[in-house]
C-alpha cells in the first residue's frame, strides 16, 4: 500500500485532495498545522472512505526544521511514497518574517515546499507523483534576489504580488525538477486550481465587498478547485507528462520565458543554500 502525503490535508481543497486519494486506496499522512484541528477531518474521512489508514502529522511550513523533522519522521520508516501533494499556502496580510530569517509566505509556499520535496525524493521512484499547488498569479510574479527570500519583494509589502511571486517560483521549481529527475521514472507537474472558496482569500480591506460581488461569479468550491490536482495524482494519462502547468484537468502549454526563465537556474542555487544544511 503506498503512501501519500499531503499538505494542508485539513484544508478545502486538502481535504478534497485526501478524500480522493484515500478512496483510491492509498495510506495517507495528513501534514498540517494545526493537528488538532485535522484529527477532526481526519474521522470524518475515515468514515466518508472506509479508509482507515490515514494519519495526521504536524509540520509547521514557517520553519524549515519543522519541515525537517517531519521529513525525517517519514524517511526513518522507509515507506515508499507514491503521492507528493504540495498543497498547503497562505496570503499573509502583513510582513512576517520567520526565524529562518523568510518572508512567511515566501517560506510556507515556495521554500518549504522545495524543502520537503527534495528530503522525501530518497523514498520516490518508478511511478511516484509530484504535484505542486501553484495559481494563475505565477504570470505577474517577478523574482528580485535577494529581496525575494528576504520581504517576499522589492519595495513595500503588499501581499497580492508577494504570492504571485511565491507561486512563480514553485512553476519554476516544478520545471526545473521534473528535468532533473525525469530519468527516475518520477512525474512532477503544477496544478492551478483557479480562483476558489477557500481561507486564502479571505479580504479584511475596504475595498472587499467590491472585490466579493465582482469575482464571486468566477470563485469555484474547494471540490472544483481540487479537481484539477488530484487528476495528475491519480489519472492513469496525466501519470505520463511531467513539467508541465495544468489547468481544468489540461496541461497549459507555457512560453519559453517560462520553460527557459532566465532566473531558474539562480533561483535553484539560492534555494539549495538556504536549505542546504537540512539536506
């Protein structure tokens, strides 16, 4: 029985996520961070799925020795892992920076998620699937080092444009992966969900009731916001690309800026730094 791992597993779409991949009858590890909170949902699913081998395990994606120590968790045991869903993100509505010296953000979306791929490939192989949750925004995101890693930006903080950036780097980061280990029989891809129902966009300015009425026609459920991720977990066909941004179940065909951005190779080494002593 292979192994899943998901995280924000409690979430909307995380929770949509792990349904289906446990009806497909896979063991899964719920990574969140709240436990307590996932337990909850974890119940509800294993009664929902008549799959009882689900677990949750806390991780903490502000702090890459959070995300370490899970990591370690799973290498000790050895099970193989099938499934790498990188689902977990935030919006933050002010500058935070971690004790690993990040942009919140830029930590729980792109650097985290980078960090736990690259500790759990040693358990991958033949057939295994990555997929990374990135969002529409990757095409107005720009990469300014240092001060990506350091505020999210150059300039002030403003939280929309900080996001897009942290979801350009996780496409860049799929692309770039997916090369690197096509050879291993292992599948990476990026799953844009649109624009959904979930505590990401939550508003808390002026403006947000005019935001509400004029997206609420475009805003899908957590359900179809999910749909598109777990059919490059599960879909017999999408098992065979890798690379590649998908939309509405589809791949998306990208432009050389992206397949060839001229930052990808920087921002992989900058990244290897900052996590280097974790590997």
């Amino acid at each position: 029985m292979k192994l899943a791992v998901i995280t924000g597993a409690d979430g909307g779409m995380g929770t949509e996520i792990t349904r289906a991949a446990a009806k497909a009858g896979y063991r899964i590890v719920m990574a969140c961070y709240r436990p307590e909170k996932a337990e909850k949902v974890k119940d509800m699913l294993v009664r929902d799925t008549g799959n009882p081998h689900i677990e949750v395990l806390g991780v903490d994606l502000s702090s890459l020795a959070s995300v370490a120590a899970f990591a370690e968790i799973l290498l000790k045991r050895g099970d193989a892992v099938g499934l790498l869903m990188n689902n977990a993100g935030t919006m933050e509505t002010e500058r935070r920076i971690t004790e690993d010296g990040l942009e919140r953000t830029v930590s729980v979306n792109y650097v985290a998620p980078y960090l736990l791929t690259r500790k759990l490939l040693p358990l991958m192989g033949e057939g295994s699937r990555i997929v990374n949750m990135v969002s529409c925004t990757y095409a107005i995101g720009h990469l300014d080092f240092p001060d990506f890693f350091l505020r999210g930006r150059r300039g002030g903080f403003w939280r929309i444009p900080i996001y897009s950036n942290t979801k350009l780097a996780l496409t860049l980061f799929t692309i770039n992966l997916a090369a690197r280990i096509r050879e291993r029989g292992i599948v990476v891809n990026a799953a844009d969900p649109g624009v959904v129902s979930t505590n990401i966009i939550t508003m808390h300015m002026w403006f947000d009731p005019l935001t509400d009425i004029f997206f609420r026609p475009f805003i899908r459920t957590p359900k179809q916001g999910a749909a598109t991720a777990i059919h490059l977990l599960l879909d017999e066909d999408a098992g065979k690309r890798t690379g590649t941004l998908n939309v509405n179940c589809h791949s998306k065909r990208l432009s050389g800026k992206y397949t060839g951005h001229v930052q990808m190779q920087e921002l992989w080494n900058r990244t290897e730094k900052i996590v280097e002593k974790w590997l």
